[in-house]
C-alpha cells in the first residue's frame, strides 16, 4: 500500500550493482535448492516467496493471514495432491533498500511466484526483476494505480486498484456537490500516482484540486503543523488525506489542535485510516470525529467469519492479545492470495506443465565480479503460469477473484463509512457499476448500470462539529486578502456603474446596488474592495475585463455584464438580474394621412370575406322568402336589384323588407349580430388609426439595415460591434463606435449624408435610456434580434457563484431587484418603444372566423330545410299518367296499371317559384280529387256485383 522513500526509475543494472553479496537473513518456509519430484509430474514442494514488512499495521494482518492459508491449501487434499507449499518469508523491515535486497534473495529460491510487496515503491523497483526472472509478483497491498501499466508485465494486483478508489473520492465530492478540494497525500509513488488520479477524476466533474500539500515519508508532527497551517489560509475546507497507515494518523491529531476538526471542515480519508484504525484504541475515534472514509468493501461470509476466529487464534499465540485488534481487510487478500498461487498451480500442472529454471545469459557477464549473480535463475514456464494466474475465477474471501484484461479485480466494491463516537459507521457503498447505493452492490450487479446523479443514495452523514448539514466546503481565505471586484469605469450610461470619490465602495449605480444586495443575504461575510477598469475616458472592453477575470487578476466582474457564449467558456456567471437584447433604433418622422385611411380597419381578405358573405346573406333570405313575401318577387330585374338592396341595407340596420318566415327571421337574426360586431370593431380600429400618430422610418428593422451600405452606430465597448461582423457578417468598415450618448444623438440626427450613422445597435436598457433622454425624437424598429441577460462574472468554478445567484433569485422574489430599478432606472420621458403601425390596428379574418362559422352552419341548416320542404311538396305534387287499359268484363282478373311521369327540373322550378299558399290550395285540391276517385272506383263496383236474394 504505502510506498518508503525510494528514487523513482531506479534501474535494474543499478539494483544488481548495489548487491555486493547475498546476505543470509533469516528466512521461514523452504529453502535454495531444486524441486524434488514425486513419482508423479508434480514436483513435492514449490516455493513461492512473501515480502512485506512485519511491523506495521498491515504487517501484522498479513502474517497470521499468510500462516493460515497455507496450513489450509496444505491440509487440502483436493488442491496441490502430493505437492507442498512453501512460503519463503521476508521482512522487509520498512526500509526501501532492505526490501529489495530482501526480494533479490526470495528470488533466489527459485519462488514460482512471489506475494508482495507491502510497499508500492518497492513494487516499481522489484516489478523489474519479476520482469527479468519471469516471476510472477503478486501484491495484495500495492495499490498505485501506475503499477498495471505496459511496464511491469508480471505484476498482478490482488487488491483494488487505487484508480477506483480514487473515482469513489471523485463521486463524492460530486454528490455533495464540491467544486475544489485540498490533497493531503505523502511524497511517494503511492501518494503521487494516487493523487495524480484524483485530479484527472475530479476534472471529470468539474472540480479540481486547488492545493497538492505533499508531505515527507515520515514527517513529523511540525512539518505536518506547517503544511496544514498553509492549506488552511486557502478557501477550500475540503481536504483529502492520502498517507501510510503508519503515520497517517498525526495529520489528523495536528489538525485538531489547530481548530481544523471543526464545524465547517471536510475530512475524506482513503482506505489507510481504516486499515490503522482497526488496530487502535477506542479512544482514538474522539480524534476523528466526522471524518468520511472508504474501506475495500468485502462481503460477508460464513468462510469469513470462520478465518477471522483463526486469525484471532494465531494472533493471540504470536502478541499474547485476546482481542482481535489489528484485523483488516490486507489480511483477507493476504490469504486470498495464497489460495490464487495455490488454485494456479492446480491449474498449471493439470496442463502438464513442468517448473524448470535456467540461469539468465543477461546475468553470466557478471561472474568475475563479488557480485553473485549467477544465483538468480528464470523461471522458463513464468509467463503461461502468469496467464494462468489471470485467468483463474473463483469465491474467496475479499469476494469475486476474477480479473479483467487490464489486470484489475473486476466489480470493485468500497464501504463509505462516518466515523462517529461510536465507531465508523457504514452510510453506503460504492461500486463502479452504480455509484453510491444503500444496498449491498451484490444486489445490484442483475441490474443494467446506472450511475446517474438521481439514482445515488448514502445515508445521512454526520460532520466535523457535530452537525448533519453538509458543509458548504468553502470559506474565504484567511490570507487577508479581500475579493477583488473589477468595476467597468463607464463614461456613458453612468446610472448603471461609475465611479464615486463620496461613497466608501468608490463606486455606484444600479449594478453596484444589486450586487451588494445580494451580498447581504449570504449567511457569511465577504471582504471585498471595488478597483475601476479602464481609464475613464472611454468606455472600457468588456471581453478585456471578462479576460482580466479569467486571468485572476480579477475574483468577480461587476457591472452590466452580458452574458453571451463566448464570454462563459472562460468564467461563471450567476443568474441574470436584468434582462437584455440587442435592438435597433431609426430616427422616425411622421406619416402622411391617406385619403384612403377609411379602407385600412380591414385588411384586404377581411374586405372580400365580409363582401362575400353580405352577398350570401341576401341571396338566402331571398330564396327563403320568395315563396312567402311579396316584397321578394317580381320581374327578375327587380328581385336582383332587392338582393343587393337588401344585403348592404342590414350594414346599417335599414333594410325596408320585412321578413315573413321563420327560417329567414331566424338567419336575419344571426347575421344581424354578425354585423353589429362587425360595425362596432370597425369603427374602432378606424377611431385608433386616425387618433395615434402614425410614425414612420425609412430602416424597417435588422434586414434592411445588413441590406443597405449606410453606417451603423454601436455603443463603444460592448459585444455589439463583434456581434454585427462576426454573426450579421457586416463590414466592419460600416461600424462607427460611439462614446457616450451625445455621440449617440448628434449620429442620429445628421444621419449618413452628415457624417452620421442610419441607426444605431445597442442593448435594450441602454436604448430605453437613450429614448428617454432624446424626448422621443427616434425609436426602435424591427424585433428584438438576440435575448441575453446582465450578470456578474465569477472566476471559473468559483462556489460564490451558485451563492450569488441564489441571492438574486431571492432578491427578484422579495421584490427588491424592482425596488433598485426604479431608483436608479426611471426616466421623466416614458416613450413607446416601437413605431405604431397601421396593421397593429387592422382587423383579419382570423379575429371572426368563429363567427363566419356560425353564421354558414346556420345558413346551410335553413337551406337544408327549406329545400328538404320543397322536394316533399313537389313530390306530392306530381301528375299521374292516364290508364292503359280499362278494366275488363265481369269476371275479368286483369289489374289497372298506372306509370309516373318522368319529372323534369323545370317542373321542380316552378313548384319553387309558386307561393306558398297555392302549393298549400294545390296540395288540397289533389286529395280531394283523390278521394272522389276512391268513392266512384267504389259505386261502380257495387253496381258490377249486386247481391243475389
């Protein structure tokens, strides 16, 4: 896990030439020589070597653990038949140098595989010679994440690797929405390689490391003091500790005496507080109180419970302890480890394989020197047994060991646990298949992946300081030194941000109100000190000031700032408290009175739609009246002329025929309330037209101006001038900057022949001051062509950003941000905005399309039933051919038929065109002509047939 202090890149040759000798240290397990062989294949004994250091936290897990797997995988009769394990210890005695001595002479008995190191700076160093001698090296505590590189192709990793630990960091520090933390991490590779994942991690999510504080393997308890005194002048309170198990704890117990334990701080260790924890006293846990850490996650297990009594026993016989301090989770992988080497080589040798050694050519040059090299044998079959080794799949203790194929456990799984007075606590857990979860993330592993910000889940956390909220993560820095707050030095527009000697800010305006409003509703206080940018003779750039933020030479922008796309990829802006846009103004003159302003009301398809339908009105009351009123009938010409008559006379309510049906009264009715309406919106648009003063411009709006070649004002300073040639692609030979708004009116009113411009681009605030002032000599034509806001711009991340626009949206709700306006923005001039045009006030089919639907359903009712009436009654009507035959003789059977006439359409017009009171005579006259046939039909027939007496 740790790593000592070792020089990176210590070479191979180097290693070799610092071995003047093999030292005999003392060694438990097997010792040199060859295999003896069985009757069988299998040889009787293989040797595989274990290097950590025994004095030390995971030192004292391990070795009990080491003990115990191999008196299991021995006592196995279903593993390893007929073939012995033996471990060649070695004590690496916390010393770089030592260890890898230590390494050279485990290898020196032809290990097949080698368990360790405990350090990761001895791993880079001896993963070279695993790679010269073929062997195998398995770590179940070397957690640097550099160690799976290409580089080191016989090191395989038994524990997690520290790039997942680091991303569970990462996660985090995302849930709980933090933007920057301090790294807290000893100067090795192990802190180095892990810290250098973190912060590719937490770029991930848009957070950072704003402070490396890189302590000295085994700093003491003042350069500690130091580091953290330094780390806490900086804004972040978010710290996290990356160190060794073995001295990691004094970070912490230096930290408490400087207040830094407190209501307000972050602590997040990594899995070395826990791994230190579980071997110290209860008491310690008053130490850290709050802290958050993370621990390898191993599930549990009847198998598990039953080792961890065995490694009490064995525990208990080596330090005299009852108890079963000192158990952590580098035990369990020490004893998985054991059981990998031991399962492979079951595997290996069911193969067929064979274990042979041979002397290494690269080694013999060295035989007339003191140094012994020639001891150092390659193992030939290394690299199948290695492959062998990856491909094993089975349940231990830690859980699943299967590897993927960069070399790293697969499902890895971290406890996020709360340290709290009665011990750390689990609040959830951690998997690279879906984040944080409350459930075990066996649970979860049926389920697709989804690591979603909705779907991640811990339970609740206490903090430093005894409190539940979490933490805001951040505070101004204790270094003294205020926010600066770059202020634009406006020489137009002054109401909005300028400069003032009487204020104690040095500054005023609407802006200046607004932002310090807002400063007051945060639950902290914030030094701050306003510096004016530009030189007051001209308005400054505002992308130069954004630049200036973006820079650091500037904490916060203050002013009317807008907030446009390119200006957000270098800062943070909060929410906008004004809106804005770009507009265009024109100067305007009156509009002529046309003699035909009496037309303009309707628009041209409201004329033909509402002509139409007079015409419609007349011609049905005319064919709904015909048969009743005579007033309706007459000469063709006459009946005409009354259409018309009749039609136009009901715009005015005048028509002089009277209506005598009940279909016509009932349409007349309905289009005299159409026409009402109609009249009474007439005459009000008409009344709007020729009262409001109609104004006019020669610029209609944005297309005409790109159109024409006529030079464009805009507001000297702002984006409008790089908006205009890099989007509306405008020369930029046609854009004239101006000052300030004298500038603005003297451009306007000599226009492009005096030397002045056709119009001016600016943003809408500012043009509604400019109106104001000009007594409403010009106005805005066209649309409002983009839609921004003003804001205040932050340094990128900066978490006073997300406080800062949560006060504003606090200000907008109370009603305040209205309250600054009207201070600062209200004008004795209110002018309209926009030129009044004449089709503003005309009326359009779309406006009675709903009463042109009524009046043509009920017309189409009426006709539907008078024409169903009149078909009836004609049908009645209808003359009857004359018999073709007469009836025979008495006795005779013949039947009289009758045919119908054929009916033409003339007929049907005629039956249209007579009144209604001769149909009713004519209907009459045929049943009682029916009923005289009937009756004499009868007599004869009774005549024909007298009744016998």
């Amino acid at each position: 896990m740790g790593s000592f202090a070792m020089i990176r890149g210590f070479s191979m040759g180097l290693v070799l030439l610092c071995v003047s000798s093999f030292w005999v240290l003392p060694t438990e397990g097997a010792g040199r020589g060859s295999f003896s062989r069985n009757s069988s294949s299998r040889p009787s004994s293989v040797n595989v070597g274990a290097l950590f250091t025994y004095d030390s936290f995971i030192g004292r897990a391990a070795k009990p653990a080491f003990m115990a797997a191999i008196a299991d995988v021995n006592a196995d009769q279903s593993i390893l038949r007929g073939t012995k394990l033996n471990v060649v210890f070695h004590d690496s005695n916390c010393s770089g140098f030592v260890g890898t001595m230590g390494a050279l002479q485990v290898m020196e008995n032809k290990v097949v595989a080698a368990i360790g190191p405990q350090s990761s700076g001895i791993g880079h160093i001896i993963s070279h010679v695993a790679n010269e001698l073929h062997v195998p090296l398995l770590s179940f505590s070397a957690t640097d994440p550099t160690l799976s590189s290409l580089q080191y192709p016989y090191f395989l990793r038994t524990t997690q690797n520290d790039y997942f630990q680091m991303n569970a960091v990462a996660d985090f520090v995302s849930y709980s929405r933090w933007r920057e933390v301090v790294a807290i991490f000893v100067d090795d590779e192990y802190g180095r390689n892990g810290i250098s994942v973190l912060g590719d991690a937490l770029a991930k999510k848009r957070a950072k490391i704003s402070y490396k504080a890189a302590l000295t393997p085994g700093a003491d308890n003042r350069s500690i003091k130091d580091l953290l005194v330094s780390a806490n002048l900086l804004e972040s309170r978010i710290f996290v500790v990356h160190v060794n198990p073995d001295s990691g704890l004094n970070v912490f117990s230096v930290a408490k005496s400087l207040g830094m334990m407190e209501s307000g701080y972050v602590w997040i260790a990594t899995d070395w507080l826990l791994t230190a924890l579980d071997s110290l006293e209860p008491k310690t846990m008053d130490l850290l109180q709050g802290v958050v850490a993370f621990r390898h996650y191993t599930p549990e297990s009847e198998k598990k419970r039953r080792f961890k009594a065995k490694w009490k026993s064995l525990r208990t016989k080596e330090s005299s302890r009852s108890d079963d301090g000192g158990f952590n989770s580098y035990a369990m992988y020490a004893y998985d480890s054991v059981w990998l080497v031991a399962r492979a080589l079951e595997a290996f040798f069911s193969e067929g394989n064979a274990m042979t050694f041979s002397s290494d050519p690269n080694l013999r040059q060295t035989n007339d020197s003191n140094i012994k090299l020639s001891a150092l044998n390659v193992f030939n079959e290394g690299e199948r047994f290695l492959q062998v080794i990856q491909e094993m799949n089975f349940t231990g203790l830690t859980g699943q060991i299967e590897f993927d194929s960069q070399k790293n456990r697969v499902n890895p799984v971290y406890d996020v646990l709360n340290i709290e007075a009665r011990g750390p606590q689990r609040v959830g857990y951690w998997s690279n298949h879906t984040g944080f979860s409350v459930e075990p993330p066996e649970t979860l592993y049926s389920k697709p992946p989804n690591k979603s910000a909705e779907h991640q889940r811990l339970k609740e956390i206490i903090w430093p300081g005894n409190v539940t909220k979490p933490p805001r993560g951040w505070v101004f820095p204790d270094n003294g030194e205020p926010l600066k707050i770059g202020v634009p030095n406006r020489v137009s527009y002054k109401n909005y941000a300028s400069k003032d000697n009487n204020n104690p800010l040095g500054v005023k305006g609407y802006c200046i109100d607004i932002f310090e409003a807002a400063i007051q509703l945060l639950p902290y206080p914030v030094p701050r000190t306003y510096i004016l940018y530009g030189d007051g003779k001209r308005n400054p750039s505002y992308d130069d000031l954004i630049g200036e933020v973006a820079a650091n030479n500037f904490d916060v922008a203050v002013g009317d700032v807008t907030i446009i796309t390119n200006r957000t990829k270098f800062v943070d802006f909060t929410q906008p408290f004004m809106e804005s846009g770009l507009v265009v103004v024109a100067p305007v003159k009156g509009a002529k009175s046309s003699p035909w302003s009496f037309l303009k009301p309707f628009t041209v398809e409201m004329w033909a739609v509402t002509g139409a339908f007079f015409l419609f009105v007349g011609a049905i009351i005319w064919i709904l009246e015909h048969r009743f009123n005579e007033e309706f009938r007459g000469p063709p010409r006459r009946q005409i002329i009354t259409i018309f008559w009749f039609s136009f006379s009901t715009m005015f309510f005048s028509q002089r025929e009277n209506t005598v049906s009940t279909l016509g009264r009932f349409v007349l009715l309905i289009w005299l309330f159409v026409v009402l309406i109609i009249n009474s919106s007439y005459t009000a648009s008409l009344t709007s037209i020729l009262t409001v003063k109609q104004l006019t411009s020669r610029i209609e709006g944005m297309d005409s101006l790109i159109s024409s070649n006529e030079p464009i004002g805009v507001q000297d300073g702002t984006f409008a001038w790089k908006y205009l040639v890099n989007e509306l692609n405008i020369a930029p030979s046609r854009i004239v900057p101006l000052k300030n708004e004298e500038e603005y009116l003297s451009a306007l009113q000599r226009g492009p022949r005096a030397g002045g411009v056709a119009a001016i681009v600016d943003e809408l605030p500012y043009i509604k001051a400019l109106l104001s002032n000009s007594n409403c000599e010009f106005r805005t034509v066209g649309q409002e062509f983009t839609r921004t806001g003003w804001g205040f711009a932050f340094q990128r991340d900066s978490p006073l950003a997300v406080d800062m626009s949560t006060a504003i949206l606090q200000l907008s709700e109370e009603g305040k941000l209205e309250k600054i306006r009207k201070k600062w923005l209200t004008y004795s001039h209110e002018c309209s905005m926009q030129i009044s045009d004449t089709e503003d006030y005309q009326i359009t089919v779309q406006s009675f399309w709903g009463l042109f639907l009524i009046c043509g359903v009920v017309w189409f009712i009426a006709l539907t039933l008078f024409c169903w009436k009149v078909f009836w009654q004609w049908h009645r009507l209808r003359p009857e051919d004359s018999e073709e035959g007469r009836a025979s003789e008495e006795g005779s059977s013949s039947r009289a038929g009758r045919s119908l006439r054929a009916a033409s359409f003339k007929d049907l017009i005629k039956v249209v065109d007579r009144r209604e009171a001769e149909i009713k005579d004519m209907l009459k006259q045929k049943s009682g002509m029916k009923l005289k046939a009937i009756e004499s039909i009868a007599e004869n027939s009774e005549s024909k047939h007298p009744e016998t007496p």
